[in-house]
C-alpha cells in the first residue's frame, strides 16, 4: 500500500478481548510503525486504562492516529470521545470508517474484535488510514465536535 511507510507512528491498544485482533493487525500491516499501549496478554483488564492511554498519548503526537480494540469497540469509543482532541468513531463497514473520515475527520477507530473477522478489520484499517478529510462545509462541524460542552 503506497504511502502507508510515510505516515507517523501509529497507536494502537485493546483489553483482553480485543488483544488477538490488536496482534493480527501489527502483524498484518507490519510496514507501519506501531506505538503498542497494551494490553499485552489476554490477561482481563478495563478497556476505559487503555482507551485513555492511547488518547492521553495522541494528545502528545496530534500528527498520529489511533487504533482501539475491545469486544464490541463501543466501550473503547464512548471512553475516547471524552477527551476533546479525539474524533473516535466506531466502525464495522468500509462506508462507516470511509464517512468517519471524510467528513468526521476521525482520528481513532475502534473495532469490536468480537463482532468482526480479522479480514474485515484489516479492510477497514486501510480505508482508514488513506482515506483524507474533505475539510469544506465538514471543518467548522469538527470543530464543535472539538469544543467542549457548557450546560446552562
């Protein structure tokens, strides 16, 4: 895939149930540079440490993108999208994790390792990781998303 060396470190972390699919993906797209934030066994853990982790981390490298791995990625999102620097979108098909990007400028997946096939999850991490933010009428909604929320 061209272009994929070129790009900046990419992270990645997962709980135990998503440690398998973290694994297939490193080993998968092995001409990236990988940040692994753990977990490192199938050992249980809380997904929201390792969401966290990854998002304090991107916070430090705004270049970067993330990848979050637990059973159904819900939880890896829902945690992530508290921090304001992160556009977490949950994806299971090439037209969500395609929008994600286009028009979210997302800059973390999550996937559910145990609602998607490895193949598929491959898939959607290429898409994500080519497919460019279409700025436009898109940038000024990203940047509310960004802004955090003041209750009256």
């Amino acid at each position: 895939m061209s272009g994929i060396k070129e790009l900046p470190p990419l992270l990645i972390a997962c709980d135990h149930a998503g440690y398998r699919l973290k694994c297939h993906l490193i080993k998968a797209f092995s001409q990236i540079e990988w940040i692994d934030l753990g977990a490192f066994d199938e050992s249980r853990v809380d997904y929201p440490d390792y969401a966290s982790s990854l998002c304090e981390r991107l916070f430090k490298l705004p270049q970067s993108k993330g990848v979050l791995v637990c059973g159904s990625g819900q939880g890896m999102s829902m945690r992530a999208n508290k921090y304001s620097h992160i556009r977490a979108a949950l994806v299971w098909s090439e037209a969500t994790v395609k929008l994600a990007r286009e028009h979210n400028d997302a800059n973390v997946i999550c996937l559910g390792a145990r609602l998607i096939e490895p193949a598929l999850a491959e898939d959607l991490l290429k898409f994500f990781l080519i497919t460019p933010f279409e700025g436009g009428r898109h940038t000024d909604r990203v940047k509310k998303i960004c802004q955090p929320i003041k209750f009256k």
